[in-house]
C-alpha cells in the first residue's frame, strides 16, 4: 500500500484488446485503468463505444497501421477480393459514408468473401500521391507496397475508446481524490 493525496488513472482505452487495434505495439490500450476502477466501485459509462477506423494496413503480425480518411477523400476505392468496387452497395455515399458505415460495410465484404477488402488509389497520379501522402507512402513501401500501383489490404481496427471511467471537466472521478484523464476516462465532453 502507498499513501497518496491523489492518483491520475492515464493508462489509455481498451481497444487494444482487439484483434485489429491502430494502437501501437506495446502500447497499454487493454483497459486497465477501467478495469481497476471498476474493481474499486467507480462508476464507469459508455464502455460499449469503440470507434472502428475502417482502413487499417492489414499485414499479418503487424500492427494496424492506420491509413488516413483523407485517401479516400481524395478518391480511394474500397475494392473485394475480386477488384470489384463495393462501397455503393453498403450506402449511396460510398466510401464517403461516415466511418462506421464504411467500417461495417467493409467487415462484411470481407465475411461474404472469406478475403481481404482492398484499398485503390492506384488510378491516381503518381507523383502526387507521394507527395501528398508521404508518410503512407514511405511505410506501405517499407511493406513491399507501392501506394500508386498496388491497392492495400485492409481491415477496419477498433481505434478510440469513446467510453471510460466517468469523471467530470475536472477528471474527477466518483471516488474522492481518484482522477482520470485521456482515453481512461469518459469526460462527457462530447456529450
């Protein structure tokens, strides 16, 4: 035991206990700091909510390399295995659709065909791309990938846990001098 005027539960949100996670390796996304809260009778809220980020980097032992909405704002094509576009049968907006939309309708293309779901932003120019998207670019390369002339495979990962241990504005939680802070925590914030 250790004498504290206060403790800061910080260790992050639970999406890490996915299959598929955007957290980094290593990173203590398992919800521990929820998990020991409830253990000590602290209201928790909304632990359900996990944003799934529909367009992972899918490569086998490797983390989920989270690659950006912004491919498919510029033009990105959701493709199955057999490199037909999808993403109007899920939603009239297509890869457009909000992110839970594109992420379901994905997770689904991939259950009807046993395979992997593709991401094609290969009828784009070359150079911009690599310009435009450097850093996807540079580590997609690094995976024996070529932005403007493979599509990817990808799948969507849980990325953000929306609910945590409750706090107010302040972080302070249902039991005095305890605190709670980032992803850990359910603020009400975006209430």
């Amino acid at each position: 035991h250790y004498a504290s005027k206060g403790v800061v539960l910080a260790s992050g949100g639970l999406a890490g206990i996915y299959q598929h996670s955007t957290n980094p390796p290593g990173f203590n996304a398992l919800g521990s700091s929820v998990a020991m809260a409830c253990r000590a009778g602290v209201e928790t809220k909304d632990l359900e909510y996990v944003q799934f980020h529909p367009t992972a980097l899918n490569i086998p032992n490797e983390a989920r390399f989270l690659l950006t909405e912004a491919l498919r704002g510029e033009g990105a094509i959701l493709r199955n295995c057999y490199g037909e576009a999808f993403a109007k049968n899920f939603h009239p907006d297509g890869e457009l659709a909000p992110r839970d939309i594109v992420a379901r309708g994905g997770f689904e293309e991939a259950q009807r065909t046993g395979a992997d779901v593709r991401l094609d932003i290969t009828h784009r120019d070359a150079d911009w791309l690599y310009q435009r998207f450097p850093t996807i670019s540079d580590y997609v390369q690094t995976r024996g990938f070529d932005l403007a002339k493979d599509s990817l495979p990808i799948t969507p990962a849980a990325h953000y846990t929306c609910g945590g241990v409750s706090t107010d504005l302040n972080g302070c939680t249902s039991l005095p001098n305890l605190y709670a802070a980032g992803e850990a925590a359910r603020t009400g914030l975006h209430d």
